[in-house]
C-alpha cells in the first residue's frame, strides 16, 4: 500500500511538472528562436568539411546576418592586422529586446589550431538551427563568438602545409630554406617590428596586459614561438580583442578560450592562473564546473579531461584568459584544450570533425556545468536536477 502511494505521488508531481513546463515556458520563448525557421542540417553532420579561413568565415557570417538580421550581428574588430583581415565577432541574441548573462567564446589565437573556427562557426550554426540547442544553451544566454582571432598566422600555416618540415628554430634563421620549407610548428601571427628583421611573429597570447613576462626572466628572442612582443598590447590582434572585450564589460559572464593541445592523450579543462600558481579565490567552483563538464565531454576513447589551474602544466604571462579574469573581472574563464595535430591532412574529413565535434561538447558541457552549479532553470525530483 505505502509503494503505491508513492508511484501515485510520484505520477502526481511529473504531471504538474509538465504543467508547469507547459504554462510557464522557459523565458523568451516566443521572441527566442526556439522555433526554428527552417532546419540546415541534420543531426551529427560536420557542417563545414574543409578548413575555415578568414574569407570562408566573412562570408559565412554575413550570410547568417543577413537571413536572420533580428538575431545576428557580426563586428569587425578593430584595429585590422598586419595583412589587413579584421578580426571577426560573431554576436547571437535569442531576444534583441532583454539582456541575457553573456558568453564569450574565442578561438585560433594559436595558429595551429585550424579546426577552432570550425567548432566555433558549427556550433552557431546549432544555436541558431537545431531546436536540440536552442533550448536551454540559446534562450537564455547571449553569445559572443570569435572564431579565429589569429587569420594572419592561420592563413600563413594553411598556405605552407605542404612544404617539407624543417626545425623551427633553424627555418626562422634560414632565408634561404624558406622558400620551400616550412617550420613544424608555427604559433605566433606574422607581424614584423621592422623591415630589417629576419625573425616574424608574435605570440599572441602572450601579449595581454595581465602579469606580462612575469614567468621568465629573460625575453624570448624574435624566433621563439614563445616571443610576447616588445610590449603588452604589441600587436594589433591583442588590441581589437582588448577593445571589444571591455566594451562587452560586465555583460560577459562566462568565457571560454578554444585552444589545442598538440599532446595525444594531454587533453584539459583549465582555468586560471596561468602565470602564477597562486589560486584564485573561486577556484573550488571553477574546478567543480570543469570537472562537471569533463564527465558531460567524455573523450571518444573513454578518458576523461585532466581538470586544474592552467600553472600546473607550465606558467604562461601575459594569456588572454588571466587578462579576462584579472583585468575584465570576468569571473568564469576556462581554457579547453582537445588534441589538434600539428599541420594536420588538410582532406581528412574524420580528423577535423573528431575536434568540432569535442570542442563543442566540451564547451557546452562547461555551460551545463555552470547552469548546474547555480541550479539555473532545473527542478529538482527525488534528488536529481530536471532542465527545462
């Protein structure tokens, strides 16, 4: 008799859950998109199966701009970089007319990491298209998408992938090996601080003003992949993403850097510091998120993300996530690093999607994580969170 009555008080409350579900709908959710104006793809498909460029992602996002102009806007940043390309932000608004807690999500400051912009550009495209990701991961955030902060360097490494391999160190000193050569790992973009010098590029994400240099007590020289610039905000990269960022201000509450680990079987959610093994003073949430999302994000072969504060691994000054964090106050911040090889077969459709398709677990699985952690639009039965 006790059973029953518990099956029928049990039957009781998902009904009324539903009513409620039914009656108060998740906010927005009528201006929001939720109902999808046509479908684009279909469940699992790599949407863009060669290699994003910059003219590919222009392209790309004007196009969505201008099919769903109420809830798109795409910004160029400024200033351009040193070939010219302006660095392209990518703004989705389920509901023009409210503001909604922000997220950020940039990729491809590294230019080794060629399938970030694909991640990025895919996941809008489910945000935008696919009624699975409207509810919850659009009605109820803004999101702010870059998906290639570094074109010139991306750009640079596509055009040269099929010379042969030679030392980085020694194809930055050999002007003449040049030519049909290229480094086995290129990081930086490819600015020059003078006509005169032989060595190219800057480390972007060494160039923020957030605890500059403090990891080493010499500079890198100009052909390090590790070189920071001659100063904080030395390169035009750093700056358009410095001006926008601090326009977005207090709107941004949860960022997520897209990066690469270019170790198999080293894959990680990290978090700040990067400069310092001083913790931060939320790192106990910061580690319960990243852990969250590494459960939700489980890799193909069954591994989990190695979770922890970026220091653990090697100290880095100057990176974009601790400037967020320390300088815009953004609370939040997570670095995501899948395994990316380096200059990957440029035609192997299967090694592009296994990256798309972890990044963007990986990210949304940290948006869970966060919704979680703050019991944000779930009902709780018996002990185990309902999202709505």
């Amino acid at each position: 008799m006790l059973i029953q009555i518990k099956v029928y008080m049990i039957a009781v409350i998902y009904i009324f859950g539903a009513l409620y579900m039914i009656l108060f709908p998740p906010r927005n959710y009528a201006k929001s998109g939720s109902i999808m104006k046509r479908v684009k793809r279909m469940e699992g498909k790599l949407q863009y199966t060669q290699y994003v460029d910059q003219k590919l992602l222009t392209s790309v996002t004007e196009n969505m701009s201008k099919e769903d102009s109420e809830i798109v806007r795409v910004v160029h940043l400024t200033p351009r970089t040193a070939e010219n390309n302006s660095i392209v932000a990518l703004e989705l608004h389920s509901d023009p007319n409210s503001m909604k807690p922000g997220i950020l999500v940039i990729g491809a400051l590294n230019a080794m990491t060629w399938g970030a912009p694909n991640a990025i550009l895919d996941l809008a495209e489910k945000l935008l298209y696919d009624s699975n990701y409207q509810t919850p991961f659009f009605n109820d955030y803004d999101w702010y998408l870059i998906p290639l902060a570094n074109p010139d360097g991306l750009n640079f490494t596509q055009i040269i992938r099929l010379r042969q391999p030679l030392s980085t160190s020694e194809w930055s000193r050999n002007m003449t090996a040049r030519s049909r050569t290229r480094p086995k790992e290129w990081y930086k973009n490819i600015d020059r601080e003078s006509d005169q010098d032989i060595c190219f590029g800057t480390n972007i994400n060494r160039n923020f003003a957030y605890h500059w240099q403090d990891d080493v007590f010499k500079t890198p020289d100009r052909c390090s992949q590790y070189y920071p610039g001659t100063k904080p905000f030395s390169t035009m990269e750093a700056q358009a993403i410095r001006a926008y960022i601090h326009k977005l201000g207090d709107s941004i509450h949860l960022a997520i850097y897209l990066h690469a680990s270019f170790i198999p079987k080293k894959e990680c959610i990290l978090y700040p510091w990067r400069y310092s093994t001083r913790q931060p003073s939320n790192y106990r949430t910061l580690q319960a998120i990243g852990e969250y999302a590494a459960r939700q994000a489980r890799l193909p072969d069954g591994r989990l993300y190695e979770v922890h504060q970026a220091s653990a691994d090697e100290k880095v000054a100057g990176s974009f996530i601790d400037y967020i964090s320390g300088v815009v106050g953004t609370e939040l911040v997570f670095l995501v690093k899948p395994y990316h090889q380096l200059f990957p077969n440029y035609t192997d459709t299967a090694i592009l999607e296994t990256y798309v398709n972890k990044g963007i677990s990986t990210i949304l699985s940290i948006v869970r994580g966060w919704r979680s952690s703050t019991k944000q639009n779930t009902l709780s039965f018996f002990g185990k969170d309902i999202e709505f």
